[in-house]
C-alpha cells in the first residue's frame, strides 16, 4: 500500500477491482472468462450481450438511477423459481450482489471486427447493475492501431485522477504523483519466478493448480499424429493451400469435437531459431528445470505461466513467443538487460509515447520478434531465464476451423489451412508461425491439439434452409456442415431444407479448393444451390457478396419465411461486407429501415441463425 494512501476513506469491507477485458472476434469472451461472464449474464439480468448501451458513457449515478429492466419472451408468463420467486425478482434480488464493489474495466479489442470490445462493455455494465460502484470511465483499447497507447491515456488521463480522486487527498496527491513520475528510473525489475536446475534423472510433481487460468490449454493438449496431407491449390499458384488430417483415437474422451468445432493448435518455434536465441542467453537447452514462485511471493494458486519440470529447449520451443512483435511494454522490460547504453536507449526509445512511429515501422511492420532483438538487434542483452521466462510473452495457441464432420469422422480431425508468406523490408521473408510449423510437417509426425466449442450449430429442425458463406480456406466449416446434412439425408431419411453455398477464390483454375467434393455434393442433391466467385476471371472482380445480392429476393424468402441459418467464415472485410449486403436485402426486400435491418441481424445472432467467425 502506498504510504498516501488515505486508509480514513478507504470504507471497511469493501473491495476495489480492476477488470482487463479481451473480447473474442464475434462479441464472445475469452475462454478464462466464460463462467464469470455467464454468472454475471444470470446476475445483472443482461440476456441479449450484442445490445448494450453505450455504458462507457453512463456516469455511476445515472446507472443507479436506470434499474432493472427485464424483457419477458413473446407470449412467455414471468416464471417462478421452486420457492415462488420469479425471475424478475431474484434479478432485482441480485441488484445488491456486489454492492460492496468499487471498480473500473479496460477493454482490449479491435475495430476491425463488428462487436468492438463488446465483453468489456458487457462487464462495465453488467457490475453497474448488480450494484457495483464504478470509479472511472469505461476505457477501450483497439488493437487495429495503438492498444497500449489508448491504455495509457486511459490509466493517465482517466483512472489515476479518478483514483486520486477518490482516495488520496490534499498534499498527499502532489506527493502521489511525484511518486508516480520518479518510477520511470530504470531499475533491474523483481522476478516473480525462481529456477532450479534438475539433475539428470530427477523429478518434480506438476502442480496443476499452480498454472495460471489463461494458460490452461498446456495441459488440454495432446500429441496426435498426422495421418495425411495434401496440397488444394493447382501447382501454377504461387501459394498454398493444405488439407490435414489428425488422428485422434487415442484421446477420444479428450478430444471429442462436435461439427465444425474449433481446433486449437500449439505451434512449436523454429528449432534454428531456439538454438540461436540460447546461444545468445547462454542457456543450456538440454538442463531440466522447475519453475517455482519466488521466495518473496506468496505461493498461491494461478501463479505459474506454464507447466514444469521441462527442458530449458521446451521452454523455448513451446512457451516462449519468439517471433511475434513484442508490444511497447515488452521492450521496455528488456531495457534493463541490455548492457550497452545504445540497446538500452533504442529499447526505451521505442516503447516510450514518442516512439511510437519507430516502433510501429521497425518492429511491427517490420515483423521483429524478441528472438531478433536478443540475437541481433540489441546482443548485448543478458536475460537469467527466469526473468526471460517472465518479459518473454507466451506462445499462444492458434485456433482453425475443424473441416470434417464429427459424425462421418469421429476419429479424426481435419483442417484446412493456407501458408502466410511475405517479404519484409530488409528482403528476407516472413512466414506466420503456425502454417508454417505446419507445413514442415509431414505423415506420421506428432502435433499438439485440443479442442475448443464453436458457434456453428446446425438448427434443430433439418427442414430448416442453411445459408453458408466462405470464400478461401472459410470453406471448412461448410464443408463439415455439408458432411453432416449428407449424413443425415442418407443414413437418418431427414427430410431437409436447401442447402446454399457461396465459395469465392481467385481462379477456377488455380484455388477453387476442394472442387471435386463440392461437385459431388452437388450431384448426389446435399447441396441445392452452389454459387461461385471467381474474383480474377473478369476485368471487374466478383466476390460472393455481390452473387448475395443478385439474389437478395430469394434469400430474404429463406430468412423469413424459411427461418433459415446463415454462416459465415473468412476475412474481416469480408464479414462487413456481407453484413451490409444482408442489411440491403432486408430493407429492400423485407420493407426494414437501415437501423431495423441491423437490429433484425442482431436477433438472428442471439437465436444462433447469423454465425460469423471471422480474422483479420
């Protein structure tokens, strides 16, 4: 506690939280999040998460103003609960939940996708309702430009003087902020982790409850061998395209995935590159360690980034992002270990406000990862590797679309993935870490998975019409779908409704991936329409929205009348697009104004009818 802290406004019992909300691409929150969020959806009486007001807007005595409002279902009676209390009642019950709260929420998004740091709105005003005080403004962050600019505005402008505010007083805030100006000194920062080495043969117990929540998927994965692959686009394309095959029998109870679930994969570094950055940190990549809290933290659960006793080589291939730019507060915690003033400077320099520019050219687009600046950018930097371990950020998982149907294929997976390659400015080429991880593999080699839900469900009703929208490698979780209405149409005898696709690529000739199996499902009548977009076979290029659009009258007879689903899968801007070119559809076909036509899209999603899963 700082020694301005006024302990005589501080109110006994109550306690003070900061909440940092990441929000994934469709509105949904992290996978650390969910049980919190839907505990907060039953608590504050928010249903519909896609359709909150501007909170970040509303002060703390216009919340407390507002109350509880609660929507019943059309022609629903208000339902009791087994001791005759209705729902509205618990709600309003629910009104003082965390009365005893003082808070504020930064949330971390990007513009680029439709529902922009949707859960951080959510969580402002969903503690707001369950009677919690908010002490700063919501503040949001956008990844698309400068998150970490828009945090420290936001923790400079916004929540310090609202802290001070509210619990330092008279000189003391002069002093407060003297404090806070004088802790830019550059100091050799405290390691909340210790190391200790293993002697050959040695073992330790891992302690799964020590692993921080946001790192669980470490201990969800398991290796599974690939049993095919092949190419999809024509030999003449310059790029590629893959389909992989994962057998996953021996983990069945693990790995069970439902249609057009997600697969998440744990990509492994460049063995070169692992072996370079250990020569340059001198670490001994074969020493066996064990990560422990260090002696001056408290040795809680949630404390540990990863799971050991491993390899100081595991380390580095599994748990440590080497490639990915590194954000402004990652250089300046390498700063300290530079020896030679002039790393250490172009370090601070970059992550400073006014580096900005700098750091966005050299680092971003530049496609520099901390593997560069320790191996040949700044060299002089000398790390023990519990403090990299700590200013190292985490290797995340990398999540596609499953292509296969659970019910055709239950003991395997496959997915579908295109190699991103491009040249960066010094000549050399970058290439994303995980396609192409995934593509220096081949038959019989091992690759860590698990599985995550996704949103594509097929309705309950198969005579119910299926939409599907996904140009390029958004094909996979069509294909899956299809799989499955072909299954149920000839094994079960489900009378089903038409099945629509549109898939667009550059050429029929080149990347019109999976053709032959689209043709088949033609054929043998699993899918009533196939529309194609070939972008590069005329001078004006036609994407699948525009074949949408030609057919807006039809579509808008399937949505309403047919109570059809629609999916989509692909690019971001695309998402957009076809967002917009439904909107089009149901004002000039359904008689809607602009805003209802969106408001229509947004009931569709909450009913589970409008999918999106898009990437930028």
């Amino acid at each position: 506690t700082h020694p301005h802290y006024r302990e005589g406004n501080v109110v006994e019992g109550r306690s003070r939280a900061i909440f940092l909300v990441a929000t994934y691409g469709e509105g949904e929150p992290t996978d650390n999040a969910q049980q919190f969020v839907e505990m907060m959806k039953s608590k504050s009486g928010i249903r519909d998460i896609y359709n909150l007001e501007d909170s970040g807007l509303i002060s703390v005595d216009s919340c407390v103003r507002m109350g509880i409002e609660v929507e019943e279902e059309d022609g629903e009676e208000e339902k009791k609960n087994d001791s005759g209390s209705s729902s509205n009642d618990m709600i309003l019950d629910s009104r003082s939940f965390l009365s005893d709260l003082d808070y504020a929420v930064f949330g971390l998004g990007n513009k680029q996708y439709e529902h922009y740091n949707n859960m951080s709105r959510f969580m402002d005003a969903s503690l707001a309702k369950c009677g919690a005080s908010r002490i700063a403004p919501l503040g949001l962050g956008d990844d698309d430009d400068d998150l970490e600019g828009d945090f420290e505005n936001w923790k400079d402008n916004v929540l310090w003087p609202a802290l001070t505010e509210k619990f330092v007083k008279g000189g003391a805030a002069d002093a407060l902020a003297a404090a806070r100006k004088n802790s830019d000194v550059l100091e050799l920062p405290d390691c909340p982790y210790e190391v200790e080495y293993l002697e050959d043969g040695a073992s330790r117990k891992v302690d799964l409850d020590m692993i921080q929540t946001s790192s669980k998927h470490y201990m969800q994965a398991w290796d599974c061998p690939i049993v095919a692959s092949r190419e999809l686009r024509d030999p003449s394309d310059p790029g590629s395209t893959v389909h992989m095959e994962i057998d996953i029998s021996k983990h069945m109870s693990s790995l069970k995935y439902q249609t057009a679930d997600n697969l998440g994969i744990l990509p492994k570094n460049d063995s070169a590159l692992v072996e370079l950055v250990a020569k340059s940190l001198s670490f001994d990549l074969d020493q066996l360690f064990h990560l422990t809290p260090s002696a001056g933290e408290t040795a809680t659960k949630h404390t540990l980034p990863f799971p050991t006793p491993c390899t100081v080589r595991d380390c580095l291939e599994r748990y440590c992002d080497l490639t990915g730019s590194p954000r402004r507060s990652d250089l300046k915690q390498l700063a300290p270990y530079a020896r030679d003033e002039m790393d250490r400077k172009a370090l601070l320099r970059m992550s400073s406000k006014e580096g900005k520019a700098e750091y966005k050219e050299k680092i971003v687009e530049g496609h520099v990862g901390i593997g560069d600046i320790v191996t040949r950018l700044c060299p002089s930097i000398v790390c023990p590797l519990e403090h990299f371990i700590m200013v190292c950020p985490r290797l995340q998982p990398r999540y596609y679309t499953i292509s296969s149907s659970s019910t055709v294929y239950p003991k395997t997976i496959h997915i579908t993935y295109a190699l991103l390659e491009s040249e960066k400015k010094d000549g050399g080429k970058f290439t994303g870490l995980c396609s192409g991880y995934l593509s220096s593999l081949s038959k019989g080699d091992m690759v860590r998975v698990f599985v995550r839900d996704s949103t594509f469900r097929l309705p309950k009703q198969p005579e119910r019409p299926i939409i599907m929208i996904g140009p390029g490698t958004g094909i996979a979780p069509m294909r899956a779908l299809l799989q499955e209405r072909a299954y149920e149409r000839k094994s079960i005898g489900d009378v089903q409704g038409p099945n629509i696709l549109y898939f667009g690529c550059k050429n029929r000739s080149l990347d019109y991936i999976y053709r032959d199996e689209l043709e088949a499902f033609s054929n043998d009548g699993t899918m009533t329409e196939l529309h194609l977009a070939f972008s590069r076979e005329q001078a004006e290029k036609v994407y699948v929205q525009h074949l949408l659009a030609q057919r807006g009258a039809e579509t808008w007879k399937l949505i309403d009348d047919g109570k059809a689903s629609i999916f989509v899968c692909g690019a971001v801007k695309m998402g957009a697009d076809v967002d917009h070119t439904l909107q089009d559809i149901m004002v000039q076909h359904g008689g809607m104004s602009r805003e209802k036509a969106k408001a229509y899209l947004g009931k569709l999603q909450t009913a589970g009818r409008f999918v999106q899963e898009l990437w930028s």
